[in-house]
C-alpha cells in the first residue's frame, strides 16, 4: 500500500460506480479519510453511508467535505464517465490537486501484488468473482476488486489478506492496460465501447496488448477460439482445459475437467447457461495455476452463488420465475436466453430489456433486434443514456421497429411493474445495466402479492 501511505483524504467523483466504489471500500478499510460525489443516491451509495463513506449528490464546489477543500494532498479519484464540465473536477484541476483515474489507482495497488486479472467484453465479473470465491474457500489470503456484487461475500471488495490480488480487468476506456497481472485470463473479445475505439479491430488489438502485459513466468488463459497465444478453455473440445462429461441434473451442471496434467472428476456449478459454464473452467484454470488445492476446488465451485443481477432468480417457483440479469450486449442477451431455454424449457418468456447508452444502440440494433427476438415477447424501456447526450434517431422507438416478433411494446418505467403482471408469463427475465436494477424489488413484491 506504500504508493498511497501518505494520503489522509480522499475523493471519488462517481463513487456509485461498481468499481469505484469498490475503491473506496478498500480506501476505507485502510484508514484513510474516504467520501465522494454521485448524481443519485442507490442501494449501493447507501451501503456506502452505512460504512460511514460520505457521499453527496451536490456537484457544487461548495458543498464539497470541508477536509477535502482544505487539504490540497487529496487524492481525488474520478472515473472517465464523468462529464468534462462537472465543476468539482474543474474545481480540482484548477487548484493542481493529485487527481487519478479509477484505472490508474488500481493498477498502482496491483503492482504491488502478485495479480490474476480477468478480461474480456462478457464474463469478467463473473469469472473474477469466482476465481476470488475458489482461492478463499480453499484456503488463499487475497484481496478482490469485483465489477459486481459477489453474492458469498454480499460486496465488491474482498479482504482477507496480501497472498495475492484478484481483479477484474476493465476493457472500457483502456484501463486493463494500467494493470500488471501476474495470470491473466481473457474470456471474450466482441465488438463494445465503439464510442471509444471506433471499431473491433482496435478492440482485438487493445486486448492483444493486454495480452502482453503477462511476463514471461506468467500464464494467459483465454478462451478456445481468439487469436491469442497461452492456455485455451473450452466447453466439450479441444482446448488445452475443458469442461467434458457434462450432464445437467436439478437445474445445475455436473462435469469432469481436463487439464493437461489430467483429468479431475466431479465438479457441479449451479449458474445456469453454457457461458457461465465456461467461466467456471477458466476461474478452475486460474486458480490451479495460482497453487489452489484441486481437490478443494470441487466443494468450493459447488458452493459458489453467483453475482447480483447475473442471473439472479428473484422468484423461483413451478409456474411463476422472475429473473435479474445486468445483460447490455447482444451476445449476452443471446445467452441469457440459451440459459432460460436449457433451465425453463417449454414455458413461456417474456423479456423486459432497457437499453444502455445510445452509441452502443446504434452500433449494435441489428444485433439487439435478433436477439431480443428469440423470446416470446418484449417489453422495451427507453434507453438509459449514462454518460452521454442524445443521438438523432437512435431512440427505444427505433429499435423496437427492427425486433421481428409481434409481441412488443414500449413501457415507461412508472408503468413497468404493473404491465408485467398484466402479461401473466412464466417466465420474466429483466435485462440492462441502467437503473432497471433498482425496479426488481418492486416487480417482485407485485407480482407475488406482496404490499
């Protein structure tokens, strides 16, 4: 921790961020004096005030900490989400206080650390969360930077100690490429973020150069198929280690895994989906190759719970499911719908999807368009902009023309939970990684009866 030993005071603009605020937990942990801005309060920032963080929703100067405005050895953390004009971070920058990036601050504790890192567009939360549940239920001291809240640990943070750091690897903005990763894994290499690199051929390249960060007595995971060079993970091929033998039995997967010392019997996952399947190889890979007892890793992979709003089951009942998942890409609203397909065969599913950021509807509507067309009907919010400002003719309306499916509509968030129960289905999967998240409760308690 010695790169920050001397900061009392520290700041976070953003600090709802999943992977700030993690930060900011940690920060916390070590003494130092921890607050921070966000436009509004969340589930999360008041897990925060409830850690004794304080964070405020005001973007004015003057109601800033006054620790902060008097101590000009602040460190001030932002996140590259927030806008230019915000007038604390002008603020800052013009009284000259040490101001780092999220990306920056956690590749400077990395580098202190033997690190396992995990990339890739899909799977890194869950894989990294995991990977840091294997290496603490069989016995390691690490501590974990998570992108989503790991539901064995109830956080995004986990210290247990200084054996070792599990992070997970963010593409956005490049910021992977602060990290020194010791073992680093990279399970997907899709087109995303085209707001930043402009098109899939940089993405491949900015992973490419991730890839190279592993030195020469390092390992690199990835899975079967990219074009990179280390250890490849597979599903029922030819990887170097894969999941064989596989049977599906009380809605979880049961399957052996070979590696290229042998084959190890008897492992059970109870995430559902082929995806989150081969996340549990590569987190196995990662943590055998740590030094992580095979024979603890079977019991410890059984008793993992998986990460909020990855597929989270929120009722779970014979003719009534209700299902939370953080999916903001094609290819992940493609394999939350093979997961609902392999676990609830036959019923009837209806997809409620709220897009995130208008760049990545644009760049991707055809691709949105097939596969919310794979379920039985839609409901479709309007698109939840984050960090950015309107694009012409790039709206919900837009898109939901391109859905091939006759069952679709467009519902504002107000009406959302009653338009659900009026729909009667099975099955209700809720898609995004906006602020639907904090509608699921409400869906929840209406549709089961609850006041």
């Amino acid at each position: 921790m010695s790169h920050y030993e001397h900061i009392k005071n520290i700041y976070f603009i953003g600090i709802g961020g999943i992977g700030m605020s993690a930060l900011a937990r940690y920060f916390n942990a070590e003494g130092k004096n921890v607050s921070g801005y966000d436009r509004t309060a969340t589930e999360l920032t008041r897990k925060l005030e409830a850690e004794g963080i304080e964070v405020i929703t005001s973007d004015k100067v003057e109601d800033l900490p006054l620790e902060i405005l008097e101590d000009r050895e602040s460190l001030i953390v932002y996140t590259p989400a927030i806008p230019q004009e915000h007038p604390q971070y002008l603020h800052f920058t013009a009284d000259s206080y040490t101001m780092e990036k999220r990306s920056v601050v956690l590749g400077n504790l990395t580098k202190g650390h033997f690190t396992l890192a995990v990339a890739g567009t899909h799977g890194k939360t869950t894989t990294s969360s995991m990977l840091a549940h294997l290496l603490k239920a069989s016995g390691s001291k690490i501590t974990a930077f998570l992108g989503g809240i790991a539901e064995n640990f109830n956080s995004n943070l986990l210290l247990d100690g200084n054996e070792a750091m599990v992070v997970e690897a963010d593409e956005f903005d490049r910021s992977f490429l602060r990290l020194a990763p010791n073992i680093a894994a990279i399970t997907s290499m899709d087109a995303d973020h085209l707001d930043i690199y402009g098109d899939d051929n940089t993405i491949k390249a900015s992973f490419k150069e991730f890839a190279s960060l592993v030195p020469e007595d390092g390992k690199l995971f990835y899975a079967n198929g990219l074009p990179l060079d280390g250890i490849s993970i597979g599903i029922d091929d030819d990887a170097d280690i894969a999941a064989v033998n596989i049977s599906v039995k009380n809605g979880s997967y049961h399957f052996d895994l070979k590696t290229q010392k042998g084959t190890y019997n008897g492992f059970e996952l109870s995430l559902p989906g082929k995806h989150n399947l081969q996340n549990a190889v590569t987190a196995l890979a990662m943590a055998m190759e740590f030094g992580a007892p095979p024979e603890l890793l079977a019991g410890a992979l059984a008793s993992f719970k998986g990460v909020h709003r990855r597929f989270s089951y929120r009722i779970k009942m014979e003719d009534l499911v209700l299902i939370d998942d953080y999916a903001h890409h094609p290819a992940e609203i493609a394999a939350v719908h093979q997961a609902v397909s392999e676990m609830h065969p036959g019923k009837r599913v209806l997809a409620v999807f709220q897009p995130h950021l208008f760049s990545r509807t644009k760049d991707f509507a055809e691709g949105f368009a097939e596969s919310l067309s794979l379920f039985d009907e839609l409901l479709l919010l309007d698109i939840y902009p984050a960090r950015e400002k309107p694009i012409d003719g790039v709206t919900s309306e837009w898109l939901l023309k391109l859905v091939k499916n006759d069952k679709k509509q467009l519902v504002q968030k107000e009406q959302l939970s009653a338009v659900i129960k009026s729909k009667n289905a099975e099955v209700v999967v809720l898609m995004g990684a906006g602020d639907i998240g904090e509608e699921v409760e409400k869906i929840r308690k209406n549709l089961t009866g609850e006041n």
